[in-house]
C-alpha cells in the first residue's frame, strides 16, 4: 500500500498546496513557450520541489496540451507513462547517492548529448544537488552553461549555500516557502474526506504543527493514525503513536501566567500530566509560543520564522505581544528553558514546571504592584512611595524566598545588553574545552558529539559547528541539546550564542594539526605577533 504522500501526490499545477509565486512564474513560462534550461529549487524538504519538478516535466511534453495552457492532460502516453516513473526522458538522480565526477560523466552529460527518445524534452531531476563534489560540479557546469537543444535541468537543494555560485547563476533559481498551518490543515482534511474516515480537528491542527511547514512529515504522521480505525479516530486512540502538544493547554497557561495566576497554572501542569502529556513537549512548545510572541512584538512581519499557528491563535499572539514587554518575555523564555533542562532529571517530573509558574507569576505580579506604586506617588497617595519604589523595582526583586539563582532569570536591561553584546572566535575557541567538559553535567553523550564538532565560524552571534556525520548533526538539532550549549556557553562566557549545526562531510575534525592552527590563529589574533606553527 502506496504512502499518503504518494498516493496523494498532485498531479497538476492547480492541486500543488502552497508555492503561488512559483506556480505563476513556470505556468506563465510555459504557456509563452519561454522556459528557462535550468532550475535551481530551493526550500526545506516536503513541500513541494521535486512534485512540481514533476508536473513541469509533465506539462512540457505532454501531446495533448495546446498552445496557450499549462496543464498537462495526464491522460496521454507521455503523462501516463512520467506518472508511472517509466518515462526514458526524465532521469531522476539522487545527488546524495551519485555525488561523484564519473558519476555525472556518465549519467547526466553522456546522456544528456543524446536526443529524447519519445518526448520533445528530456528533463534531469537532480535532487539533494547540493551533496555534489566540487569535480562533480565543474563537470556539469560546461553542460548547464550551454545545454543541449530540449534539454532542461532541475536541480533541487535544501541547502543552496553549498551549491557553487557558478552553478546558481546559470539557473533560474525558485525559493519555495513551508506550507502555511491553515493550508496543511485543509489538505489533510482533503485527504481524510477522501480516505472516508473521520478525524477530530484538533488531530489535524496537531499534526499541522508538528509537522512545521512539512506537507510531506504531516502526510505521513495522518498515514500513521488511519490504520487505527476505518470511520472515525479519536485523541485518546492516537496518544500512543502521536505525541501530544495539546496547542490550546500552552495559550491557556500564557493567559493564566499574564494574570499571574499561579494557583489555576499550577493546576492545569499537574491536570496536563494527568493527562499523560509530555511535559518536556509541553516546555518546548510553550517556549516557542514565546519566540512567536518576541518576534510579533519586534515586528509582525517577523512571524514568518517562527512556527505556524492558525488565525484564532495568532490573534492571541499579537494580544499578548501588545501587553508584554521585550524584557519580559526574554526573562519568561530564560525561566522555562532553564526549567526545561531540570525535567529529565527531576523526581517530581511537574516540580521545575511549577517553580517557573512561580517565578513567572511574582514577576509579572511584581510589575503590577510597581505600576500601582508609580499611579499612588503621581496623585500624592503613597508617602513611602522612595521607598517601595526602591524595593519594588521590576527585574530587581527583593524578594527573601527567591535565591541568587533564581534572581539571574529577572534580567535588567544592562544585563540583557551584555548578553546581546557581539563575541569573536577566538573567546569561543579558548573556552570550547572547558565548555565542553561542562557539558558532561548534563548530558555525557551530547559532549562527545561536540568533540567530534569544528568550530567553523560565528557571524552576529550564531555560532555555525560543522560534524562530519549526519547523526552528529541531528543529534545537535534537537531543541534540548541546543539549549544546553547555549545556556554553558552563556553561563562561561556571558554573552547569548545561538547554536547553527550543520553537515560537511568533507572535514577532517580528527586531523591535529587542524585543530593547533584553529588554535594558533586565535592567540595570533588576541596577542598580535605570529607564533611558530
């Protein structure tokens, strides 16, 4: 049996969810009969590219099309026989697998010379063409530059950095966007109609989020619960194969946090885990309700990198943007990402959650408090007002039941400006093995994964590591292990790093003297005179 994505894959421009842009540039190309001989798409993976790569091929040589339209007729020989992956003039490559120079020699511009053997067009489908070598790349350059009469390329990429710019310039390059959370809802919704079964909405607006942006992850998480029942599935019936988000729990404690009701947040934790919800999930989602949040309050349009909400939400969103400052809801994320590491190794597994409603709920009760002594000494009500002032200041609590550790998650604004200030390599560089060993408090495995890392570069405070292996990789992805790094590095250093992994097969971390040049070249750069390699 055939995967959703699959089965349900679109078979024409109009059926293609998301990517409007895009589908208006290669329609138009088409039916002006203007079509570029070379594609770069680039995007995240499962949304969209190598389907449209697809229709495109289709459309082009499909007999029944007339002049003026753009949608193949899927019933011809040449549309059926592209459908069924039959067709000898589309070739398909995975990059990832045929990333060597021969491989292009004799797959690609051998092959291209040829003419198409039943088509008007033979189309190369090159995907993950960023896992190409740099020879490989050379190679096919000359046959992009000038390619063969009725020979067209795509190239697909997830990762256009590492596609060489002399490849990118000889391409029409197309940036596709992730799916929307509304339009990822309507096609799963689609899909169960089609497959006639029932799901409960807040199934779909869960795997919509979980799936963040990816039509092709959120297709194969509602494959997974269709075998559950074949007329209708319920929450309860997916618990056991779904983790739970619960999106409505996570507003619901905002607006119980914003009012610093404490007593009903402690309440809705401890119902939650009844539940038999992820707490870890929980944590993790909530901090992403507040990165929404700070980006909307920085500035609106900024929501486009942050995770997806449907519209009811993200009017929720802009309101408790308007009523809360940047300072604090960087102080809120600070409490809970410190929380969020506390919950693996906790007995009381709700007990860090707890603590930081508490933290949460005194520092926004506190700001309440303040505001009203400000109101008093305006109309000459409050004859201690100097006083209460002084003790009562936001972000700097008095407060006897809240220790030193705890005060360090109410930040003032001289402190958030020394964790915004810039850092240079060479500060990380030095630091990285006491950083690394530090790392071992928490989580021994993550700090052999960071052995195996390079420090490649850092560029306005975003550290870039380079692993060799993928599973290193995602291993470092993974929002807990990020969080670590970030909060020693912070913790050491003082200044706040965002964490960037990515993949370069093509390093050498095990290589010494790589290491005492990277090394070398940071004392150089801080004593200023050269020291012998």
């Amino acid at each position: 049996m055939a995967a959703l994505y699959q089965k349900y894959r679109p078979q024409f421009f109009s059926e293609v969810v998301g990517q409007e842009p895009i589908k208006k540039i290669l329609t138009q190309e088409i039916k002006k009969q203007k079509i570029a001989h070379s594609f770069l798409f680039v995007g995240p993976r499962g949304i969209g590219k190598t389907t449209l790569a697809r229709i495109l091929a289709k459309s082009l040589n499909c007999e029944k099309r007339k002049e003026g339209e753009f949608e193949p007729c899927n019933q011809c020989a040449s549309c059926k026989s592209i459908n069924a992956g039959s067709d000898l003039d589309i070739i398909e490559i995975d990059a990832a697998s045929h990333t060597g120079v021969d491989n292009v020699r004799e797959n690609i511009i051998s092959v291209s010379r040829t003419a198409p053997v039943l088509n008007k067009y033979k189309v190369f489908i090159i995907d993950e063409a960023h896992m190409l070598s740099i020879s490989a790349f050379n190679a096919l350059l000359k046959t992009l530059e000038e390619p063969p009469k009725n020979v067209i390329f795509i190239l697909a990429t997830t990762e256009a950095q590492k596609v060489p710019q002399t490849i990118i310039s000889r391409c029409q390059r197309l940036d596709f966007k992730k799916i929307s959370f509304d339009d990822t809802v309507k096609c799963l919704k689609k899909i169960c109609a089609k497959e006639k079964i029932k799901v409960d909405i807040d199934i779909l607006k869960n795997i919509a989020y979980l799936s963040e942006g990816c039509l092709r992850d959120a297709e194969s998480l509602l494959g997974q619960i269709l075998v559950l029942d074949d007329k209708r599935i319920t929450k309860e019936q997916v618990e056991a194969i779904m983790p739970t988000t619960n999106i409505s729990l996570i507003f619901s404690l905002m607006e119980l946090l914003v009012k610093g009701d404490r007593k009903e947040s402690i309440r809705l934790i401890n119902k939650a885990l009844g539940q038999g919800i992820d707490l870890q999930m929980l944590s993790q989602s909530f901090i992403e309700l507040l990165r929404k949040i700070l980006l909307y309050k920085i500035d609106p349009s900024l929501e486009e990198f942050s995770q997806e909400f449907d519209n009811e939400n993200k009017r929720k969103i802009n309101s408790f943007s308007q009523s809360l400052e940047e300072e604090q809801i960087c102080s809120i994320i600070e409490i809970f990402k410190k929380r969020l590491l506390e919950i693996e190794f906790a007995k009381i597994i709700q007990l860090p959650l707890e603590m930081a409603v508490i933290e949460v709920c005194l520092l926004f009760n506190n700001k309440e408090k303040n505001t009203k002594i400000k109101e008093d000494e305006n109309n000459g009500k409050n004859k201690d007002s100097d006083k209460e002032l002084g003790k009562r200041k936001f972000f700097k609590k008095e407060d006897q039941s809240l220790n030193k550790k705890n005060k360090s998650n109410l930040l003032d604004k001289k402190e958030i400006n020394n964790l915004n200030k810039e850092i240079r390599m060479q500060d990380i560089q030095f630091n990285w093995s006491n950083i690394i060993n530090e790392i071992k408090k928490y989580n021994n495995s993550l700090s052999s994964v960071l052995k195996a890392s390079v420090l490649q570069k850092i560029s306005k405070n975003v550290l870039t590591l380079a692993f060799q292996f993928k599973f290193h990789q995602e291993k470092m992805k993974e929002l807990k292990n990020k969080i670590i790094v970030e909060n020693v590095i912070k913790e050491r250093i003082g200044v706040l790093v965002t964490i960037n992994p990515i993949f370069d097969r093509e390093i050498n971390n095990n290589n010494p003297k790589n290491r005492n040049k990277n090394i070398l070249g940071a004392m150089n750069e801080v004593f200023g005179d050269d020291i012998i390699d």
